[in-house]
C-alpha cells in the first residue's frame, strides 16, 4: 500500500517488509517481519507507522524503519489489519472468523467480534 503523504510504498514479500520511494523507485528499507509469510502490509494514517499480518498468526505494528512496536495475536492467519483514522485502535481479522478491536497506545484488545 502507498502512504500518500510521504510517496513510499510498503510491499510485503514472503515473510519481509519493503518500502520504496514511489518517485525514485529507490529502496529504502528491507526489513523481516514475521515467521510465515505476509498477507498484508500497509501505513497508518500519519504515515509513521506500518502493519503487517501473517501466517504466523500475528499482526504486527512497526516504525518506518522496521522497528518492532507491538505483536498482536490470533488463534489462526491473520489475513488483514487497518488503523482508525486518528491511528490509535486496530481492527484485524483473521481466519480463526474472529474481528479484534485493538488499542495500540496500550496494546490491548479491547473487544472481539465472531
């Protein structure tokens, strides 16, 4: 997914994370992030962060630079994770058929939907 504000993209590949300058098409950071492969990447709202979820059960919270921030986790594939618009809660969901409602300032869930 692209980060409009900044003009980088993030890619997942495998079990790494990639961005690039969307303008130059230069690398600017090659990161691993899971144990299984990655089904989804994308930036937060601010464009400081980026989320990851995985084969490995795990949703992951990252700084641009590939900076672990927080691991979150489900019973089964996470296939997909989103921010709010203000990037502080989380939804992921996730082939276990449950939605997860996260705050990511305290890094806890805060309901679950099935």
């Amino acid at each position: 997914t692209m980060d409009l504000l900044s003009g980088r993209f993030a890619i997942g590949i495998d079990k790494k994370v990639v961005t690039v300058d969307a303008e130059s098409g230069k690398i600017l950071c090659i990161f691993t992030a899971h144990r299984d492969k990655i089904l989804h990447c994308g930036f937060s709202y601010s464009g400081e962060r980026i989320i990851t979820s995985s084969c490995d059960k795990k949703c992951r919270i990252w700084d641009a630079e590939g900076y672990l921030h927080l691991s979150l986790g489900h019973y089964g594939t996470v296939f997909a994770g989103t921010y709010s618009n203000d990037d502080k809660q989380i939804v992921t969901t996730s082939y276990d058929t449950y939605i997860r409602f996260w705050d990511i300032c305290k890094g806890q869930l805060m309901t679950t939907l099935a």
